[in-house]
C-alpha cells in the first residue's frame, strides 16, 4: 500500500534517516559532499525540525509498500 501521513515531532528521526539517504544521491552533482552534509546537519537536526514544525511548517511521509521512502 502506498500512502502519505503528516510527520509529527515523533517522526523527527525518521525524517532524518530519509534526508541523509535521500541528500547524497539527490543533490550529488550539485552539491560537494561537504556542503551536503553541512546542510543536513544545519537543516535537519532535531532542534531545527522542531522549531520549524512549531512555527507551523508541515512535514509529511511517503510510504510505498508501507515502508517509509520519501518525505516532504
């Protein structure tokens, strides 16, 4: 089944997991992997998601086949 559920603070790590193995290949012929790994650190750390969800930035998963694959 695929599916799309709105992410909470709960899915924080799950979020992260996504964007640090979704970042090296999205972003790998535009970015130096150092500035990748910059910006998951700055963009995606557990402080800065939280703050964003609480100004009222929605972040959703993706799932397919009911495993989560994608976020937004």
């Amino acid at each position: 089944m695929h599916y799309i559920t709105q992410a909470d603070s709960d899915h924080i790590p799950l979020i992260q997991k996504l964007a640090n193995r979704i970042w090296p290949v999205a972003y790998r012929d535009i970015l130096k992997p150092e500035h990748i790994s910059n910006m998951l650190e700055r963009i995606y750390s557990e402080e800065n998601l939280e703050a964003e969800m609480r100004s009222g930035h929605r972040f959703y998963i993706i799932y397919a086949e009911d495993v989560p694959s994608g976020y937004a």
